[in-house]
C-alpha cells in the first residue's frame, strides 16, 4: 500500500463505544506497516486503565485471564475492559486483519488483551518483515508536494518509525542518502541539492536548506483570471510574446505534475521554422548559445513556471539599430573602376622617370 492509500485508508474510521464513551477507531486492513501505525494510534485512543492490557509479548498474554482462574490477578472490572477490546478489535478488523482474529484458539475467544497480541503476532513477527518493509519505504520515498516542511515531517516519521522497531537509530549518513534521492527535479531545489552533493552537507545543514527554501518559495496567492488557463498555455506554445502566464506564476501547468511531466514548451511547425531561421544564438537570459534566442529559453520557461520572480519580471535588453534612415535622394556612390594597365596609362601626371 502507498503513502497516498494509507492516508485514504486511516480516514476510514468506525464509532465505537468504549467504556460509555465513543470513540473514532480507524479501521485495520492493510499490510505489516498498516498495522504498526494502526496500533500506535488506537493505543494512544485508550484509556489509561487499557495500559496494561496490551501486552506485546506471548508470557504476559496468556498471564491476563478470567478472574475466576486460578493465577489470575485481574479484577471484575479489568475483565470488563478485555471483553470490551475484544468487541472494538472485531469491529474495526478487516480484510486480513479480520482472518487473523478468526485464527485466535477457541479458548482465547473474547480475550480482547490475547487478541490484541495475536494480531501483532502475525503482523510483525520478529520485527525483519516490517523493517524491510520500512527500508523499502525509504528508498521510493518521494514529495508529494512543494510543502519542504511536510515531507521532512514525513521522512523523519519513517526514519523514526525504523529506529522504534528495530531498537537503533539509523545511520546520518544513509538518511541523507535517502533525503536526497527524494528531492523532485525543480530548477531551485536541484541547485540546492548539487550545492549539497557538492559540499558533502551534512544531514542537518541539508534538512535546514530545504525548510528555508519551503518558507522562501511559498506559491503567490493571485486572483484567478477569468480566461481560460487552457487557452492560456495553447496561445503560449502558439506565439512568440510573453504569455499571460508568466504574469501568474500561481497557475499550475501539468508540468508541475510529478507523475507526468511533459516538455517544457511545444513548438509548432511555424516556430520551428522561426527557430531554424534565428539559428544557433547566444541567449540574453541563460548566457548559452541555443536555437532561436531568449524566446525559446528553456531555462527562463521553467523558472516562470516555478514562481521565480526574477524570471518572470526579466525583460530582454534594448538593442539598437543597426541601419540609419537614408533619404530617397540620397544615392550610394559608385564602385571605382578596377585598376588596370589602361589606367595606369592614362593618368594625367606625367610619370617620373629616373
């Protein structure tokens, strides 16, 4: 399951009433990670009279029984509260969670403490399924947004949740690994990344770059227009002048999709051949040499995209004329005659002879 289902799949919630009060319990259907985190939360839901009857090992499960057998150290109460765990954990199981809970032996049967156990028996083992599950996660970890502070709250929660299970901390330098590998492929965010790789940052100087950029780079909040914004980006990848686009930077284009991101800019046969015609020039915003100048600037087109103000206010350099205005009376001189011997001979001087 991705990060995006168990999202969808922690919504799913299921009222139930515990102890005379209600309680939003979500619901358990999913994987070894879908569990540790479900249990995290419905621990955290209880009571504190529950504390002690969530046992996580199988010597303290079976130690929790009726009152009346013998060894038994719970009261009338406290039994109370197991039987009403085992009717929350029927409730709110699911899918292979609820085939779990069908397993439980017949003499464990509304035992919500040995229930409780069993469960995280079967999801978790001996911990290597879910930390692999975990490392798994890390290692495809992507943004899903522009918000830096989000997805770094997102990226330590796994990193934690690692160290949690497995009882140690992981490595700084595996983490940066990860961080960066995640990093989406936007013009400002790779510069700080390849400043990053280049100046072997560590973690946290790397995890402070990247909360200054997500406060520093925040969307400008603009009035929508009330054109179209498909007609908009059609008549920019039509015309050669500065789209209406660049005006708004808040629009979002699908390049600024993750899972698709298409070119840049289309060109039409019209300004393909306008680009073949400008040929190879050196470009007045980049300062490289490509096809057809300042106007077919990759570069420009997706810092303006992105919301970089300096891009979009940019306005290319006056250039002057070249050709000064001539009158209509004015006519060029004509060529001199080419000098040959004839005209050597007919020059009016009269020669020097030694």
């Amino acid at each position: 399951m991705t990060e995006s289902q168990l999202l969808a799949a922690t919504q799913r919630l299921c009222e139930v009433t515990l102890d005379d009060v209600k309680l939003s319990v979500p619901v358990l259907d999913g994987d070894e990670l879908d569990y540790y985190r479900w249990q995290l939360r419905v621990s955290s839901l209880l009571s504190e009279d529950y504390a002690n009857l969530l046992p996580e090992t199988e010597p303290a499960a079976d130690a929790i029984k009726k009152p009346t057998e013998d060894g038994s150290t719970l009261t009338e109460d406290d039994w109370k509260k197991v039987k009403a765990l085992w009717r929350l954990l029927v409730s709110v199981c699911q899918g292979e969670a609820a085939a779990y809970l069908a397993n439980v032996p017949v003499n464990k049967r509304g035992n919500g403490s040995y229930a409780w156990f069993y469960l995280r028996k079967c999801f978790l083992g001996d911990g290597s399924a879910i930390s692999d599950r975990l490392l798994d996660e890390l290692r495809s970890f992507k943004w899903f947004s522009y918000q830096a502070k989000t997805e770094l709250l997102r990226f330590e929660g796994l990193v934690n949740t690692y160290a949690h299970v497995t009882g140690t901390a992981m490595d700084a330098r595996v983490q940066r690994g990860y961080l960066l590998a995640s990093i989406p492929p936007e013009s400002s965010l790779m510069l700080l990344k390849e400043e990053a790789m280049r100046k072997n940052s560590p973690l946290n100087d790397i995890k402070r770059d990247l909360r200054f950029w997500g406060e520093s780079h925040k969307p400008p909040t603009v009035a929508t227009p009330s054109y179209s914004e498909a007609r908009d980006i059609f008549s920019m990848t039509t015309s050669t002048a500065r789209s209406s686009l660049f005006r708004y930077p808040g629009l979002t284009t699908p390049s600024q999709s993750f899972a698709s991101r298409s070119p840049p800019i289309a060109f039409t046969p019209e300004q393909q051949k306008h680009r073949t015609r400008i040929g190879m020039v050196n470009c007045d915003f980049c300062k490289k040499d490509h096809n057809g100048g300042w106007r077919y600037c990759f570069m420009r087109h997706e810092k303006c995209l992105s919301g970089d103000l300096e891009a979009i206010n940019w306005t290319p350099p006056h250039r002057a004329s070249n050709t000064a205005p001539q009158s209509a009376s004015a006519a060029a001189p004509p060529p001199p005659p080419p000098l040959t011997e004839v005209n050597l001979l007919s020059d009016d001087r009269t020669p020097w002879i030694m």
